[in-house]
C-alpha cells in the first residue's frame, strides 16, 4: 500500500492505493485562506495539521492497517514558497498574493531562459530580503508546497525537476545561495525514510520510505497513463488545464515544465475556473461548496433537464487566462441576461463558458503539439457528469474517467517505481490504472454550436 499527501490550491487529499493502484481510500481537508489588506495566505501548522488528522481519518475510515504502508509520496502545486529555518520552524508563510510580481517580472527580463516555478520561489525569496531583511539570515530551506510536506516526513529539502528547477540541477542565478533551494531529484527517487518525529504525529511506525513525487500536473498525467505523445489530461481543479507529454520540444510560451528524463509537459491554464464552479454553488445556487451525493445527484439533474437560454452566455474569466489570451487580471461576465432568464439558466451558463474556454485552450495547445488521441479527466470538477458530457461534445473525443484520485495515483506510481516494482513509469502507469468509464461524443447541438462561436468572438475582444 502507498499513501500520498496531495497538496492543491484549496484542499489537501491524504489518498491510498493498493499495489495495482486502487484507491483504497481518500481523506479531502479544505485549507483557510487568510486576507489582510493587500496579502493573502496560507497557514503551514494547518496543512501539516491537517495531513496527519488526514491520515488517522483515512485509516481508520478505511479499515487500513499502516504495517501495509510500503512508502509514502507527495504531490501538489509548485507556486507556494515556505521559508524554514534550521531548527524546521516556519518564518514566512506562503502567501498567494501579488507582493513579489514586480520582482518576478524583473527576474523573467534578466533570465529569460529561466523555468517560471522556479523564478516565482527565488522571487519570493528576494522580496523577503528587501522587505524582511531580519528573518533572510534565518532561512535554511525555500521550499515548495508539496517539498514542504516531503521536508516534514523526511527531514530533507529536495524536489523534482517539474516543481521548480526544470532539470536536475538548478540553473544559475544570482539572487539566492543555492545552499538554500531543494536538491533536485527524480520523482521516483526515494527522498528518505520517514522521521520520528514525523511517525509520532502521523501516529505510525518510523523509517517507512518517502518517494520524491513531483508537480501535480506531471502527476495528473502520469495518473491517468496520460505520458506519450498525442495523450491529454484534463485538469478539472481549482484551475482548468489542459495538458500533454511531447518528445519534441516545440519552444513555445505553452511549454510548462520536463517530464524526465526526455519529454516535455505542454499546457494552457484557464485559471479559478474551479473556484468559478464554486462561486456558482455558492452565490447564485445557494449551495454549500462541498455538496453531499444527494445535493450532488440533484444538482446534476436539473443541469440534464434545463433547457438553455439561446441569448445568454457566461465569459468565466473571474482569475485571469494564459492561451490563447493572455489575461493577467480576472474579469467575467454574463452577456444576454433577460427578465425572462432563470437560476437554473444561468447556472447552465457558467457551466457551458467554463467549457467553452476550456475548449478554445486545447484548440490553441493543440495547435502547437498535435491533436489527442486519448484524453484523459482528472480533478474534483469530474463529479459535475453533465459537464464532462458536454465537453466531450465540443471536443468531439472520447474522454476517459476513472476516479478522483489520479493525482495521487501519479504519486504513488512514482513511488512503486522507485522500490523497484516497475522497470520505469512508462510500465508503470498502465500497470496501475483502475477500471475506467469512457464518455462518448453525442453530437453537438447547433444553439450550443452557435454559443461557442459568439463566445470565442467575444472572448478575443475582452
């Protein structure tokens, strides 16, 4: 059995899986965000609080016994920047505000090779030397979310190639002392064995093997055997991606990270398109944000017998957009609102702009890297069954579902490679996949045909 800590944007998912990769069980903690004036943040007591309360719910949820646990492994975003002393206290929390933007712009200009994820870290850390230039001299770890997780398991600041450095080394820059970044590993090294100190909180036994894991999009893909040319995942989380695997590198913008040891992560963000889902739940449909199955299964059937407005569209920009526009700042809107407009009708509409944009950022992409052959669903929006239907529809392919825990699936295949139960992740990924659904294309209808092109024209004009 492995279990893997997931660290998203909003939630922390402590998931296990067998060794043919069955999800045996998943915890979901949902973080705070705290707001202050301009800045923004996350609390790290929390996510480690919520990791080991995680683990002690998935277990005893699941009936599972932790002798069976064989290695633990992490994943989650790479945009987060924990700084840690040498004691292993944390001196500056990781905030997702825009404080260090200025910085980064200007580290972009004198390094214009540099990989983004790992500028925004060294940026992070260089507005603390600017504006908290007491605590700098306390740093001994920039770390990234999910290298957080594997520093308090393990004791080690290490990281892959995908969350931040692109490569297995850290390229030269002259902003941080690279005593101070993770050292760059594969996603299927083991990083180290879990501590004491870890195993007394988690509450199971110590020296358990911790596998590196990696960037959750390099784990999206690799959990849902979405790795070789011409394969796509669909990343239906707190932001909507649209990513694939190419041996060529095409040098384009759209190249987000390396998939070792020889390929290449391309992909278009359309960011809060989740958190877009979410404001719909909660503002115009009055629900809570994490609905129980029986909400979850009226939802979704008032969504299948609403019939829609043919005047009214959602542009559901409310966090800004990478491809094919470049949007920086968010904004949406509702065009063609009626007095004879409903709720229903609106909320199929925020649905329908969401798939809309999804789509025109798999037309740009694929522009660059070739057509799917296989698409693959990963992330919390595939509960919302109508959705995934139309965005088959508009995509005219067939989309494999298997479950909600791809991402940490990818984790845990990185983990079995490295104990050696797997030649290498390419024998891996298959080897693990559990039993899939495939949502099959219906043809689109011509009011949702007519919707989408309206809705990109008036797209590439805002």
């Amino acid at each position: 059995m492995f279990v893997v800590f997931d660290i998203g944007t909003s939630r922390l998912k402590v998931s296990a899986f067998s060794a043919t990769g069955q999800l045996l069980g998943q915890v979901t903690k949902r973080h705070s965000q705290y707001v202050e004036k301009e800045f923004s943040w996350q609390d790290t007591r929390e996510w480690w609080s919520n990791a080991c309360t995680g683990f002690a719910n998935l277990m005893q949820e699941n009936a599972l016994d932790q002798k069976a646990i064989r290695g633990f492994s992490v994943c989650g975003r790479a945009g987060a920047g924990v700084f840690v002393d040498k004691s292993g206290q944390v001196i500056a929390e990781p905030w997702s505000d825009a404080r260090h933007r200025p910085l980064l712009r200007g580290l972009r200009e004198q390094y214009p090779a540099a990989p983004t994820y790992g500028l925004t870290l060294i940026s992070k850390y260089q507005w603390l030397k600017q504006n908290q230039p007491a605590i700098c001299d306390d740093i001994r770890h920039c770390l990234h979310a999910k290298d957080f997780l594997l520093y308090k398991l393990t004791g080690i600041g290490m990281t892959d190639p995908s969350s931040g450095p692109d490569g297995l080394a850290w390229f030269d820059q002259a902003c941080a002392d690279p005593e101070l970044l993770p050292t760059p590993a594969l996603p299927w090294t083991i990083a180290g064995a879990l501590t004491n100190a870890a195993a007394g909180e988690l509450g199971c036994p110590s020296g358990i093997p911790v596998a590196v894991g990696a960037h959750d999009g390099i784990c999206a893909n690799t959990g849902c055997a979405m790795i070789n040319e011409a394969d796509y995942a669909l990343t239906l989380g707190t932001h909507a991606v649209c990513r694939t695997m190419t041996v060529t590198n095409h040098g384009a913008a759209e190249r987000f990270y390396c998939f070792p040891p020889d390929r290449h992560a391309y992909g278009g963000n359309n960011w809060h398109i989740g958190s877009t889902l979410t404001w719909m739940l909660t503002t115009l449909a009055d629900l809570p944000a994490e609905l129980s199955a029986g909400e979850l299964g009226s939802f979704n059937e008032a969504m299948v017998n609403t019939k829609p407005d043919p005047d009214l569209l959602f542009l559901p920009y409310l966090g800004g957009q990478t491809i094919p526009e470049k949007r920086a700042l968010g904004s949406g809107s509702f065009q063609g609102l009626s007095l004879n407009t409903d709720c229903n009708q609106m909320l199929l509409a925020v649905f329908r702009g969401c798939a809309f944009s999804i789509y025109r950022t798999y037309q740009a992409l694929s522009g660059i890297t070739g057509d799917a052959d296989r698409i693959g669903l990963t992330g919390g929006g595939i509960v919302f069954t109508p959705w995934l239907q139309l965005l088959s529809n508009l995509f005219q392919k067939e989309m494999i579902l298997t479950d909600s825990g791809v991402e940490g699936r990818g984790a845990a295949i990185f983990c079995a490679v490295a104990l050696g139960d797997f030649r290498d992740v390419f024998e891996a990924a298959p080897a693990m996949q559990p039993e899939s659904t495939i949502i099959q294309p219906e043809q689109l209808d011509e009011l949702c045909a007519e919707q989408f092109e309206t809705f990109s024209r008036l797209s590439s004009q805002t």
